[in-house]
RNA sequence: GGAGAGGUGGCAGAGUGGUCGAAUGCACUGGUUUGCUAAACCGGCGUAGGGGGUAUUCCUUCUACCGGGGGUUCGAAUCCCCCCCUCUCCGCCA
C-alpha cells in the first residue's frame, strides 16, 4: 500500500511514479480527492463527539446532584447529537471504504534505480554467469528426457488432476527431493535463513497483506470446506511461500533488536494460471503446482538495498553450485510486479528450450507489505517505523529440474548429476534407461 | 461434532453503566542515591488518526480503539445480539 502522505507531500512526483508503473496517474488525484473528502468528515465528526463527551460529563455531573429536571433537558439535547454523529459516521465509513478499494489496487512505486519503460523490452541484463553448454550432440528437450527416463509421467499427471498437473516417478521424484533438501540445506546453514514451514492454504488477509489481493483474486484457488459454500473465500491455495511466511509478523510491533529477520521456506505453489491457457505446453515449464523454496527477509529500511543484493547473491549460488549458465535482469518499472520497489529476475538457460526460465524472483516491496500487513518495529530513537519486507525465490524447481537435466545430460542418454546434489540422491548420476 | 471456561496495554492481572485509555505487579526506560554491582526512591512508558503550532520524526489538542461487527443509552471495557478465536473435557480422526 502507497503511503498517502507522501503522495499529499509530493503528488507531483506521485503522478510521475505511477505512470511508470503502467497505471493512470490520474488515480492520484482520485484518491487525494477522496482523502481530502475524508478528513473533512472526520474533522467534522470528531468535533461532533468531542461535544458530545462533553455534554455527557455535564449529565453525569447534574445525575450526581440530583438535578434530574436539567439533566433530562440536557440529554434530549445531546440526543439530537447522537443523531447527527451517526449520520456522518455512515459518510465516513463510506468515504474510507471508496479510499481504501483504490489505494489497495495502487501498485508500488518503482526505486530510482530501477530502468523506467513500459514492459520486459526495457529490462536491463546486468550479470551472465558462465556460458551456454556445448554439445555434441543433439540435446533433448526435458519432455524426452523425462520420457526416456521415465522421470514424469505426464499423461498420468494429467488423468488425476488435469493439465498442468505433474506426476513425479522414480528418479524424477527423488530428484526433486533431493533439490528440495539441498535448497533447505544451503540457505540454512550457509546463507543463515530461519526455516518454517508454512500451512500450504491461508486466509484472505495473508494474500492482501503480500498484495496478491484484491487485484490477483483470479490467479488463487479458493478452498471450500465440504459442501458448506458459505466458506469459499475464506482460505486460498497460497501461490508461493511468501503468501504465509511474509505475513509472520503480521499486526505485530517487532523491536529493532529483532531485525533483522531471515526466512526460507518449501511449499508447493498452485497457480491457476487464468488467461494463459494456449500458452501452457506439454511440459513441465507452466503447471498449476511446482515446488519451491522462498526466501523472506525483514529489515531495517536504510539496509533494505543491501540486503537485497545480497539475496540476490544466495539464489545466484544455487545455479552455481549447479554448474548452470543463468543471467541476471534489472526488471523495469512496466514488468515489475504488483508489490515490489525493485526486482531482480534470475533466468536459467535451457538447452533443450534454447532459451532463458525465469527461475527466481528477488525483490525488495519496501514497506509497501508491511503497510498492508501493518507489520512494524519499535525503533531504538522511539516511534514505530516499517520495515522493509523482501522476497526471493531460492529457487523455483519444476523450471530448476528443467534446466538440470537439459544442461547435465549426456550422449548416451544418462544424466550428470552435480556435486552438491550428490549426497542428497545418493547417486551420481540418474542412469540411462 | 457435544459440554464448559475465557478473550483487557509488551507480559501478568483488576475493573459489571459516568470521574476508566483503563488499578496493581513485572518488563522496559530517564533520574537521584551508591566505591562498583545490586538495592532503594522519584518519574516516564500503548496504537492509529484528525486539527493547531513554519514540523512524519518535537510540542499541543481532540477523536477512536479493552477479540470483530451490530444494538440499547445522553454516556458502554462494563448491558443485549451475531460472529471469530483460544483453552479444558468428551466423541471422531491421520
């Protein structure tokens, strides 16, 4: 959520910042139209009861006498009072409301240091690691690969749960356990994450609190309890661990000392994909559940940038320690997400794709969730501060496992698996079929 | 699912119609005293929002908030209704 003092303070600039993220600038001066309207009622209002505790306290004070005539006066004046209040009180709560429905489908303003422009044609590459594997011979494709190999059974995984649905077998399931603990493994004991582990469904405020809601309500799986319909909406499918993990200290007035505070957690991510359908394939690239481990921090504001690249960092070391050939972009204000000041994306080469998989996702919200969520510290100078709340996936694994078997396979059909994934499978390579 | 108990400030815990934003204790914090530590004593100490003071961070004033929402009343932490949550016991269950 944008703060609106800043947007009274500077609605200029304001103006200028939302347009770069895509959206009309005129919304500003919607919703300081509405904010103005707003304070006006309660201005208003809040004088109003301030009369009212006064006359009140008269009453009391006149009962206490025993002046029953002048107190019987007093309250059918202060009646009329009553009436007035909650007749404004209806204005105001319709003015907050209409001020509230637009704030919270506002997106967050970019960081100076983000390239500006409409879309991914003006995201910036900043860093290439290592090169594009050479082969000789023909890589295949991960869909072959896992047919040879027996690694997904994709017809199945569709017969129990429809398209985009994955049935791991074999090797391919222990492979991705194996990645799932190594991803656990390394950001705990290397990178010194906290691990949780989330509720895979959450309630509606966790998705608003992240931003995911109101604006994304279609993209979620609403749950509903049996046959009872009156509790559809109120638990959702979480679409990625930040949903739970990033709304931990949701309400709560952390102290400085705590921060700041490190996250990593595995969750499965169901995704509904709504619009996209032509666009998903045979394959294991788009589907409406993958596993992943996110990573979540809570800081101070002035550390937010650092801590930023240096989440950036953890999740780059994955795709090293993996022997992947992978790029980092500077994502630009028009392909940013909903919630994030700045973003980085880390893209994974393919060989059998022949192209870039967006595997990680790095961003810093700022304190646009912790507004919403109203997660805050008590600063040691005193007076409650927001903290910056960041999010990055370390790593995404249906597209992870794409690149891995791509990359490591071999001429006779086998697949290379990597050292550090070597304990973890128990194996060092998946063996031809 | 059945029965009961309960949700008050960072925590513990009073308060059953006005003088209660809320006793008291603990924690925290400023100070005095003290050779150091400790103790004792004095003071401060919730959150959000509106107005004013050239001021988001200081001062001042007002308003709201005692799980959430509605109601009664001149006035609600306190009375009434609905909902949510927690705990205990029973049943069911991985």
């Amino acid at each position: 959520m944008l703060d609106i003092k800043y947007i009274r303070q500077e609605p200029d600039a304001a103006r200028e910042r939302l347009a770069q993220r895509g959206e009309e600038a005129g919304k500003i001066d919607e919703l300081l139209a509405l904010d103005e309207k707003r304070r006006g009622i309660v201005t208003e209002v809040e004088a109003l009861q301030a009369d009212r505790n006064a006359a009140s306290k008269e009453i009391g004070a006149l009962m206490g006498q025993g002046n029953k005539e002048e107190a019987e006066a007093k309250k059918a004046e202060t009646r009329e009072l009553g009436d007035r209040i909650d007749a404004l009180n209806t204005q105001k709560n319709e003015a907050d409301e209409a001020f509230n429905n637009l704030i919270l489908t506002l997106p967050n303003l970019a960081h100076a240091s983000v390239p500006v422009g409409p879309d991914e044609s003006a995201n910036e590459e900043i860093k290439v690691h290592g090169d594009k594997p050479a082969f000789d011979f023909e890589p295949k494709g991960h869909v072959d690969l896992c047919d040879a190999l027996g690694l997904i059974d994709f017809e199945r995984g569709t017969k129990l749960s429809g398209s985009g649905f994955l049935l791991y077998t074999g090797w391919g399931a222990r492979l991705e356990r194996a990645m799932i603990q190594y991803l656990l493994d390394l950001h705990v004991h290397e990178h010194d994450y906290t691990e949780v582990s989330p509720p895979f469904m959450v309630q509606a405020e966790c998705m608003e609190g992240v931003g995911q809601f109101p604006k994304f309500l279609d993209q979620a799986y609403a749950v509903q309890e049996g046959l009872d319909g009156e509790t559809l909406g109120k638990r959702y499918l979480i679409p990625t661990a930040e949903a739970p993990v990033a709304n931990l200290h949701r309400g709560e007035i952390l102290s400085e000392t705590d921060l700041p505070k490190y996250y990593c957690a595995y969750s499965p991510c169901f995704r509904a994909e709504a619009g996209a359908a032509g666009v998903a394939t045979r394959g294991m690239i788009r589907v409406h559940q993958f596993d992943k481990v996110e990573l979540i921090k809570v800081v101070k504001p002035e550390d937010g940038y650092d801590e930023l690249e240096k989440m950036l960092i953890n999740a780059e070391t994955v795709l090293q320690q993996l022997g992947l050939h992978y790029r980092v972009l500077a994502l630009s204000s028009g392909d940013m997400g909903f919630a994030a000041a700045k973003t980085y994306d880390i893209e994974v080469w393919a060989p059998g794709q022949g192209s870039y998989l967006e595997v990680s996702s790095v961003s810093n919200t700022e304190d646009f969730q912790a507004r919403r969520m109203k997660t805050r510290f008590k600063a040691e100078q005193g007076g409650n501060q927001l903290p910056h709340i960041l999010n990055g996936s370390g790593v995404a694994l249906a597209r992870l496992f794409v690149a891995l078997i791509e990359t490591h396979q071999r001429n006779d059909g086998s697949i290379k698996i990597p050292e550090p994934l070597q304990p973890y499978l128990r194996a060092d390579t998946i063996p031809a079929a």
